[in-house]
C-alpha cells in the first residue's frame, strides 16, 4: 500500500495522540517546525530547553521533530530511550560547515584551548569539545572558563563573534555559519523598518554582524518569544527561521510579527531540513518506530561529557 493510500482519512491529530499513549512516546519539536507538528508535540523549546527535556524523559519513546543533531543529543543524554526522527535526511547547514576530520586538524594548532562548540554539530564534533553551549547559555558557558584560558568556539562564527564581543574573550572562531540566519538583507531591513518605524527588530545571533547591529534585541528563539511576550511594543521585524511566529502569535494575537526579509525572492528563511518533517512523517515514524537513531556507545559517551558540563553550567546560572 502506497503511504498516501495508508494515510487516506485518518486523522493524524488523533492517530498521533492514540499512538502517544499506546507506545508511552513523547514528542519533543523544536520552534522551527511546521505548526502542525508544534501544535501535537508535548514540548516544543528551543535547543537549551529540549536537551533539558530529553534528557530526564522517562518516555520509552523520544520523537524528536527537529533536525538530525538534536535527534543525537536525546541519544547522547538519555541512552536508554528509543529516539526515533520523522525523516532521516532532516540535517543542519551549519552542523555540516563543521566535518570532524578538519575539525580535529583545526584543534590540533590550538592544543592549551579550550574547545567550546555549539550545540548545533555532529556527536563527533561534539566528542572533541570540552564544552557545548547553546545560543541560550553560550554567555555563561564561555563566561564559565578561567580568564588566563585561550578558547576556540565552533562551529558558528556568527555566534561566536557575538558571545566574543559580549564576554570580552577573545576567541578563535571555526568558519561556519547557519544557511537561514546569513540570508537576511541589512538593507531590505532597514526599508521594512521605513514603512513600518513602529517595530522592533529582534535578531537570533546566528544572524551576521551587519543585521545584528540593527537588531534591538537579540536572543536564542525562547528569548525571542519571551521578548515578544513581555514587550510593550505591539510589532516586531523577526529575524530569524519563521517556524517561532507561529508561538509569537500564539502567545501575542494582537501583536504583528513581520518575517525579516531575505536578500531574494525566494523563501530562504524557512529552514530546508526542519521543514522536512511532516505531520504525516511524525505518525510514520511513531507507528513504525523507524527510522531509529542509534548511536556507537565510545562515541556517546565521549560526546556525553561537554553536554553534562553545559547542563550543569545551565543549572548554577539559573537557566532552566
Ligand atoms: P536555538 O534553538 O538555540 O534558538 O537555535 C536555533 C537553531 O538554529 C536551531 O537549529
Ligand atoms: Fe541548522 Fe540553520 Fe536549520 Fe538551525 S536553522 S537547523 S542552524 S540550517
């Protein structure tokens, strides 16, 4: 039977809910998915807050309606869940600027640094890190390493000159970037910002210096969301991957959120991997338990242990 016909007349919404409680899963999404999905997931965060998530699940099955490396740090985090993903192919642009080989060769220049790399990298990379930060804690992270420490911070250099410039460190900075967040127009911007004088723009620091320095806040997609939330301000220019206005108006229904334009026409600032999972891939993948991620346990457990010291960092600086 083809997947279409399979699927024919079945109400996803309760065939999801009944396949929840039967299989004991709980759905984790991040804010760039599809608002359908966001709108079936038991928890839907950003990368901070679905690791935390992930890690103390007692679910017997862990979907995870995000891209591949989030899939992999359930695993990292909590071993003994089944952790399946809705497509396989769900990947990251900014996890792939970031091969391990290369990565190593990088590191072996710098051996006194301290690694810090950013949540969104492969288990490898991660397994050569002393530290993971997320765009939510990487202040705190680099924060929380001794002054006469020199640092490497991969794999985003937007991030990483951000968090530098904020934490006074300086830092060797691996050239990677996130295809969604370099694809705003500083220019196109400040146009929308002429028709509109009234919003605020606010920026997730993936995004390049030049659309920074024109954000008037600038924060991970929870900071966002809750920037929206307790602002006065009743219109806000988003810069980032457009999934989170869905929570923006769920949260602010009166407010306006206009989408940061890209520098084409085309739709850029949707994200190609999140949005390949669809609802109809999120009941697949729950019925058939497939495809599972699995993980080589010397590798977890090398990747395991920066993610532990970012949870507990997380935890002393009060971000939970
Ligand atoms: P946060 O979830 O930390 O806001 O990062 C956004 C992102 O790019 C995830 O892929
Ligand atoms: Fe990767 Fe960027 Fe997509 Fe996030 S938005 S998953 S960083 S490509």
């Amino acid at each position: 039977m083809s997947k279409n016909l399979e699927l024919q007349g079945l109400d996803l919404f309760e065939e999801i809910a009944k396949l929840k409680k039967e299989k004991n899963a709980v759905i984790l999404a991040h804010y760039y998915q599809n608002p359908d999905i966001q709108d079936i997931a038991d928890y839907i965060g950003d990368s901070l807050g679905l690791s935390q998530q992930a890690a103390k699940s007692d679910a017997d099955i862990i979907v995870f309606a995000g891209v591949h490396f989030m899939a992999e740090t359930a695993k990292i985090l909590n071993p003994s869940r089944k952790v399946v993903l809705p497509d396989l192919k769900a990947g990251c642009s900014l996890a792939d600027s970031c091969p391990p080989e290369e990565f190593a060769k990088f590191k072996q220049q710098y051996p006194d640094h301290v690694v810090v790399s950013y949540i969104n990298c492969t288990a490898e990379i991660k397994a050569l890190s002393d530290l993971i930060c997320t765009s939510s804690n990487a202040e705190a992270i680099v924060n929380s390493i001794p002054k006469d420490k020199q640092i490497i911070f991969a794999p985003d250099k937007n991030l990483g000159r951000y968090i530098a410039r904020k934490t006074g460190r300086d830092m060797i900075l691996w050239d990677g970037s996130c295809m969604v967040h370099e694809i705003f127009s500083q220019q196109r911007i400040l146009r929308l910002k002429e028709q509109n004088p009234a919003a605020i723009v606010i920026a997730h620091p993936e995004c390049e210096e030049p659309v920074l320095e024109l954000a008037e806040y600038i924060g991970s997609t929870t900071a966002l969301l809750n920037y929206t939330i307790k602002s006065p301000e009743q219109a806000f220019i988003v810069a980032t991957e457009t999934g989170i206005i869905h929570q923006m108006m769920k949260a602010s229904p009166n407010k306006t959120f206009i989408p940061a334009p890209p520098n084409n026409s085309c739709a850029c600032n949707d994200c190609p991997h999140m949005k390949l999972n669809t609802l109809e891939k999120v009941y697949l993948c729950l019925k058939n338990e497939t495809p599972e991620l699995t993980m080589e346990e010397g590798l977890r457990l090398k990747a395991e242990l920066p993610m532990r010291r970012m949870l507990d960092i997380s935890v002393k600086a009060g971000l939970v």
